[in-house]
C-alpha cells in the first residue's frame, strides 16, 4: 500500500520463538514448494514455506496451510501489535463496520547469499490494497532493502512496513541465508490513495482500481498532495 515514505518501522518484536522454529525446519520443508520462484522471476533466488497463501491472491477469505501451525503462537505478538498499531480514526471507523484487520498473506521467504531480487513494483488488487510487512528471522549486515531512493538494513526482529507502490529491492551481499517472514495485513474496506481521489464515493474493487493496480509507474497521488 502506498504511504509517505518509503519504510515504516511498527515496532519490535522479540523473535526467540520464531528463530527456533524456523531453525528447526528441514532442507525438505524449505524444497517442498517453488512456485513462487517460477511463477515470479524477481524470486529465482528465493525459497518460500506459506503459512497463509493464495495463489489468487484473494483480498478475503485467506487460506491457512498445515505450516501455520508451527508458527500461529509465536507470531500472536506480531498480530497484537498490527492490531493496535493500525488505529487512526479512519482505520477504527472501518474496523466497527467492517470487521477486524486479518493477515490475507504470512509466508516465510529465504534470500540466499549472493542473491537479488531486482526493482519491481507489487502489483494487483490485493498488494495494492494490503499493508506489506516484512520481520527479519535471521539477516546479516550486508542484507540492503531498498525503496525508491533509500536503502535501509532492517534488523532481525523490527516489524517494517514498505512502501510497495514504490519500486523496490533487495540484495544479500553476505555470507549467510536471510530469512524474513512477510505479512500482508488488510484493514477491511481501507481505499487506496489512487482511490480516494478517482473515486471516493465508491469503495475500492478489483474493477475500479484496475488501472491503478496495475499502473506501470509509480503512483504519484501523495505527492500531488503535498
């Protein structure tokens, strides 16, 4: 989702558990699925487990897979912290007539040393209209995350959110495996800035923000704003 800037740090999450977990998973959990990195050129050099995941990439009604469970307790603190962060009068407005925030994605996704994912844009309804979060599990220093102009190292452990209507990218340059777990979480009903702008009488769909979704540059609503 778009927002002014380029990274927003939500907080910090004590991962302990998480690393465990993840520390205890097999070469052949890691190998059980690659269509991520097939379906998607920009992640050749990945490895994905789905916890919550469709290949649709629905906005509702996500789908859990046996994986959640390992992690559904270990990741309650990030969810009670999405919960209270996400709380600005619109948002809360939303919630009590739509219903609650809910993770639509949760996968845990392997960069390998000397890989690249290059400069691309999210595009479709859904990563448009969902906040993308990213938490560090394990990382390096020479793990570099870059949005638009400004290029971060996020720590193991910081909840960040990125702006993925800018392009964006990373690389690990280090000698270790960075492995993020990355959350896609929707506030029911929240429009987007192309949205309230286009069509604010109307609430974002699939329909009405085709054009906006699927736009090859980079949104330019909040900028005309200031």
């Amino acid at each position: 989702m778009n927002f002014n800037g380029n990274f927003n740090k939500l907080g910090d999450i004590d991962i302990k558990e998480l690393q465990e977990i993840v520390s205890n998973l097999s070469e052949e959990d890691w190998d059980s699925d690659n269509w991520r990195q097939k379906q998607f050129r920009a992640h050749k050099y990945t490895q994905t487990i789905s916890l919550i995941f469709d290949k649709d990439f629905r906005h509702n009604m996500p789908t859990k897979h046996p994986m959640f469970e390992k992690f559904e307790q270990a990741l309650q603190p990030v969810i009670k912290l999405l919960s209270s962060y996400y709380v600005s009068q619109e948002q809360q407005n939303l919630i009590q007539k739509y219903g609650g925030g809910y993770l639509i994605r949760t996968n845990l996704v392997r960069l390998l040393p000397g890989g690249d994912i290059p400069f691309h844009l999210d595009k479709n309804f859904s990563l448009s209209h969902a906040h993308r979060i990213h938490l560090p599990i394990f990382t390096n220093d020479r793990v570099l995350f870059t949005v638009d102009t400004e290029t971060i190292n996020i720590q193991e452990g910081e909840l960040m959110e990125i702006n993925n209507k800018h392009f964006h990218c990373v690389s690990n340059d280090g000698d270790n495996i960075r492995t993020h777990i990355i959350l896609d979480y929707v506030i029911p009903g929240e429009m987007c800035c192309c949205g309230k702008r286009a069509h604010p009488n109307t609430q974002c769909s699939p329909h009405n923000c085709y054009n906006f979704d699927n736009a090859p540059n980079v949104c330019t609503c909040l900028v005309d704003a200031v």
